[in-house]
C-alpha cells in the first residue's frame, strides 16, 4: 500500500476515535475510566501523527526500540532507552508495562524490531 494513503487512512482513525473517546463510545482498555481512555487515545493519536500505528501508544513503541537498543552489541543508548528512563519517573516500568508486542503492523514508519520474548 502505498505509504501516503497509509499515513492518511491511520490517521483518519485515529482522528475519529477523540470525539468517540469523548462521548464514551469508544475505549482503549474498557476497564480504565474516562480520562485515563481519553488519555490513551489522544497518546495513540500523537503516535499516528508520528507515523506509528494508531493503535499503539508512544510508550508501547519506545518500548520496542528500547528492546531492541538493548539488545545490540554494545547496547545502544538510543530515542527508546532515553523516552523510557523519562516516563520511569511517573511510573515504574513504565514502557515495559504498555508493550504490546502483537500491534505496530499498520505503522509507516515500522518499529524497531523486538527480538523473540524468550531472550
């Protein structure tokens, strides 16, 4: 597919998903509150703008390049590395929690590769 009508079509949906998150007709995670959902949302709407996919968060894709910074030889202290010491002072482990290694196929820009879960 071509990757400008990829950008756009991602886009699209992420768009649409603000006001739905808005008015409670659509959740990320059904279990979190409304504001926390609308949060979400508007991180993954952040992430689309940025070329990742829109139903990703930031954390979830600098998770990723954390991973995958790590695991070169010599380890990398790279975009991902610094982004998840950053958000490991809101919350502990942050990135590690909201990596979600099965999305990221619709991104433009593809993420880093994660190595297999059992290294």
């Amino acid at each position: 597919m071509n990757k400008v009508l990829l950008y756009v079509k991602n886009v699209a949906i992420a768009t649409a998903r603000i006001p739905k998150s808005m008015f409670g007709m659509y959740t990320y995670h059904p279990g979190d509150g409304y504001f926390l959902n609308v949060a979400v949302v508007f991180d993954c709407f952040c992430n689309t703008l940025a070329g990742g996919d829109p139903n990703e968060t930031i954390s979830s894709r600098c998770a990723k390049a954390q991973v995958y910074e790590q695991s070169q030889k010599p380890p990398v202290w790279g975009g991902g590395c610094r982004m998840c010491s950053f958000l490991a002072f809101f919350q502990e482990n942050h990135c590690a929690k909201a990596l979600e290694r099965n999305t990221g196929a619709r991104a433009v820009i593809p993420d880093a590769p994660t190595p297999p879960a059992n290294q």
